[in-house]
C-alpha cells in the first residue's frame, strides 16, 4: 500500500477519533445528569466522601413501576484514590467528563504504541497507529466502555506496560506492575499464579510487596471503615449473583446462575457458588498443570501465552467479566497475529479467533425464542470459552514448530477489519450503546425517565 494512500486513511481515522470522543463526551454528560451510567455512580460517591462506600438506591419508573435498585461503587479504595481527582477536576459535569473522555483516550492510545512497539518485527509503521486506535475505539467492549463511562483503558494501559516490560525481561518491573494492577482490580490477583508455576519466588514476592503496598496505599487519605465497608460489601453473593446475571456479564458465575433458570429451578445461592467455585478451581488447576508441563518449554511466547491465558480466566472466572473489560483481550489478539508470522497456525485456532471476536455480536440480534434468548444471555461467556480454545490451538501449534505460511497473518487482519467494519454497521443497534450516534441526544432525553439516588439508614 503506497503511503499517500496511507496518510489518506490516517486523516480518515483522526477525523473519526475526533468525532467518536465528541460522541462520547455529549452521550456520558446527558446519561450522567439522568443517572443512568457508572460515570455516574462513580460521580455521586467520589465526589461526597461520606458516601463512597455506602448502599445507594437508585430509584427510576420503568413501565408506569416504581423500581429500587441497590448500587454501590466496588471500585477497590486504589481505584478510587486514582480517579477521585479526575471526578474533582472541576465543578461543572461537562468539563469533568470531558477530561475523563480524553484520558481515556490518552490511554488507549498508549495501549496501541505499547503493543504495535512489541510487535517490532511486523515492520508496522507510525501510519499504521490512527488505523489501530480506530480499531480499538470502535470494538463493542470499547462502546460499551464509553457509553457506560467506565474505567477500562486506565487499567489496559498499565496492563499492557506490563506485558511488554515481561516481554523484553524488565521482569522487576513488570510484577510491580501486575501488583498494581491487582491493587485496581482484584481479578488481577490471578497472576500470582504465573510466578508461581514458573517457581518464580522473588517475582511472586515483588508482585505480593507491591499489591500490598498499592492496596493500602489510600489508608493515608481515606478511613480504615471504607476499607471495612468495601470488604463486607464484597462479601454479598446475592447481589454479586444477580450483577453476573446481565447478558453483558461473561462471569462463569452467572453462566452457572443462568444454567439454573433456562431448566426452570429454583437454586440456593449456595447451590449456584458451589459448582461455580469447582469449575473455577478445576479450569485454574488443569491450566498450572498444562503451563509447568508444556507451555513454559515452548520454544517461543512461552511468556506471552501464558499471561494471555490469564487474562481469559482473570475475566472468566471473576464475577466483574463485563464486556467493557474485554478490550484486556487487545493482547491476544496482537499476540496470534505475530505468531502467526513465525509458525503455522491451525485453521481450528483461526476458526475459534474468529468466535471469539464476534460472539458478542449476538447481543444486537432480536430475541425471539428460547434459543435466540438462550444465545443472547451466554453469547460474552462463550466468547471467554473460545479464547481458551483459540490460546489452546495456538500453543499447539507452537509445539508442532512449523513454519508460518504468510496468507494467516492476512486472514487474521482480515477478520480484526471486518469486526471493526460490522462494528460501524451496527453501531446503534446494540443494547449497550443505543442511541450513541445521537450528537444532541433529544430522543435519548425524551425517552429516558430520570432516576434519583436516595441513602437509607
């Protein structure tokens, strides 16, 4: 491809970006003041110290029905001190969702440079960035975080860092980097397991010194009640149960849950943790048993595999697997398309890749029967399961050591860029980002019934 022809679809992309963060910015501000987003919660508890960690009631009419639904801010007290001086920036909502809209994108951009630098032998050029960011920008679990006003690309950067300082061997580095992204996200913790079936101690102690330190790093600023208050608000399955039930939620925990319900019975929370808790504990059992006996003695992305695989689990078997948080799945990705120009690839792995993109898809699909509502409900956990399979087919094809064939990587880029062009084609016909396109949001603001936020004592 000549480079005017490159610079012509860079200026195409600048445009796009610059029109999709405005769009981000009018959609969160207008949801915002109808509480009806996270932005929103988050706005609410961090912005009101006394309220941070307390049950909030968000009381709306849906159908001509008073509706209660609790709410509360399970960001962990790091994640907090982190985006309470972006929630205080300013006193007017606009300007603070803007600065949240653009940091956003600052670190999504900074996901794109980090992993298109790991990919240094793809010869991907600065031409080859804006293309990238619109790809990223514009998957559903971005959407998704956007529309929602979530925190997903202020984790991916760091995690991304991380995978690349583990990548070159800054390994020191890159486990103060996994502690802290622990100390954001608690599913993160699952990469203990990576130091520990490389018996990796002094990595496991530096990834469980600068958890420790990270996590307990706001006592300084907050109270050792909000640190109470957020561990016995954890400890709720119900209501943990009943966030891993949305269709948007790939939680094995809420597959097991939705299990229940699609055979008609009527199961105990216990009925639904138990099995949840032996399929976790068998599915992370059979993987540290396959990495210490096969994956860390291939011959290449031993490293890389075995932290994509804890991304899939990280997400899988936590009950926070919602489809924002599967821009973290940018990684594999990156990851098959550069093995891919080293060995050959199984058409089962590409197969299984091309599934995993677009399971999610089925969300935007009309539910019109027991199998389409079925579909519609699992479709985020099924794509979690054929990333495994995807990670799996791969590393199997690793230990074949044949030599790559260049029309894969081609395939591979060709399905990355027909889920971006089906992401422009459906763009406002899914659920979680309905009337995004909308720039002055009258239909959103005639349709939508304010809710308010009450606190009982």
């Amino acid at each position: 491809m000549s480079k005017s022809i490159l610079v012509c679809i860079n200026i195409v992309c600048l445009i796009l970006i610059a029109y999709f963060s405005i769009l981000s910015w009018r959609n969160l501000t207008a949801s915002s003041t109808m509480l009806n987003n996270d932005y929103a919660l988050f706005y609410k508890t961090l912005r009101d110290p006394s309220v941070m960690y307390r049950t909030l009631h968000h009381l709306t009419v849906i159908n001509k029905t008073l509706t209660d639904q609790s709410i509360f801010n399970f960001n962990t007290p790091t994640m907090n001190l982190f985006l309470k001086p972006m929630i205080n920036f300013s006193d007017d909502l606009s300007t603070n969702v803007l600065l949240w809209v653009l940091l956003s994108l600052f670190g999504a951009s900074v996901s794109v440079i980090l992993l298109t630098n790991w990919l240094n032998d793809y010869h991907i050029k600065y031409l080859v960035f804006l293309p990238a960011l619109v790809a990223l920008e514009t998957s559903r679990p971005a959407l998704f975080n956007a529309n929602s006003g979530q925190l997903a690309f202020f984790l991916l950067p760091i995690l991304c860092a991380a995978f690349f300082l583990e990548s070159i061997k800054k390994r020191n580095a890159a486990a103060v980097l996994f502690g802290l992204l622990a100390s954001l996200k608690l599913f993160f913790l699952i990469f203990l397991l990576f130091y520990v079936t490389r018996q990796q101690w002094r990595l496991l102690l530096i990834f469980l010194v600068s958890f420790i330190g990270f996590f307990f790093l706001p006592i300084v600023f907050f109270t050792k009640a909000n640190y109470w208050t957020f561990f016995h608000a954890n400890e709720n399955s119900l209501q943990t149960i009943y966030r891993s039930l949305s269709p948007l939620n790939g939680a094995l925990l809420g597959f097991v849950a939705k299990m229940f319900g699609f055979f008609k019975t009527h199961p105990t929370v216990i009925e639904i943790l138990i099995p949840t808790y032996f399929l976790s504990i068998y599915i992370i059992v059979r993987w540290m048993i396959y990495d210490y006996r096969k994956l860390k003695y291939l011959p290449e992305f031993s490293t890389e595999l075995a932290i994509c695989f804890l991304i899939v689990f990280a997400l899988m078997c936590s009950p926070s697997a919602w489809l924002y948080y599967h821009v973290f799945l940018l990684i594999p990705v990156l990851v098959l398309i550069k093995m891919s120009r080293h060995y050959l690839i199984s058409n089962r792995c590409i197969f299984y890749f091309a599934i995993a993109l677009f399971s999610p898809y089925f969300l935007s699909l009309p539910v019109t029967g027991f199998f389409s509502n079925a579909v519609y409900h699992v479709c985020v956990f099924f794509s979690l399961v054929f990333w495994m399979l995807c990670l799996l087919s791969a590393s199997s094809s690793i230990q074949h050591v044949e030599t790559a064939k260049k029309y894969q990587s081609h395939i591979l880029l060709f399905v990355i860029v027909l889920y971006t062009g089906c992401s422009f084609l459906f763009l406002d016909y899914h659920n979680a980002v309905s009337r995004f396109i909308e720039i002055n949001k009258p239909a959103y603001l005639k349709n939508i019934t304010p809710g308010v936020w009450i606190q009982k004592e």
